[in-house]
C-alpha cells in the first residue's frame, strides 16, 4: 500500500511540475516581439507600459525539468514575457 502512495506522490509531482513549467504561445517573447515590433529592435527590448529598456529575468518556478522566468522591466514591473530555461 505505501508503495502505490509514493508511485502516486511522484506521478502527481510530476505532472504539476510540467504544469508549472509550461509557458502559454502568448506571453512568450515570439509573441511579444509580433505583438509589438517597434519595441524589438537592434538587440534590445523595450518595455510597453514605460519605454524601459532595463529588462531582468526573474525566476518564478523551478522543477526538476527545468524552470520558467518572467522577464520584467526594472523601471516599472511589468512582466513583459515568459521563457523556460
């Protein structure tokens, strides 16, 4: 019986940990760059909301698959896409 309880605890984790990971086809930076092009220039990422250019990645979930990042602009928060890594 204990055995089937963690076959269960790990098929479970397993799944939400693909879940977790998974980035939808409209907040990825191809998405971002089609949506706004004029913002996707010469190497550079401009945010929508302020015209900030001081975009980081931050870690917003992790698993044993990989993790997921939300790259935000520095000046006013905006999260502008998602990527895996």
């Amino acid at each position: 019986m204990g055995l089937f309880v963690v076959i269960g605890f790990i098929v479970v984790f397993l799944f939400f940990s693909k879940v977790i990971l998974n980035v939808s086809d409209k907040k990825t930076f191809e998405a971002y760059r089609k949506r706004h092009p004029e913002l996707v220039k010469d190497g550079r990422v401009k945010c929508i909301k302020c015209g900030g250019t001081s975009i980081w990645m931050r870690q917003v979930a992790s698993s044993p698959f990989g993790a997921k990042y939300a790259h935000t602009c520095r000046n006013c928060g905006n999260k502008l896409y998602y990527s895996k890594g």
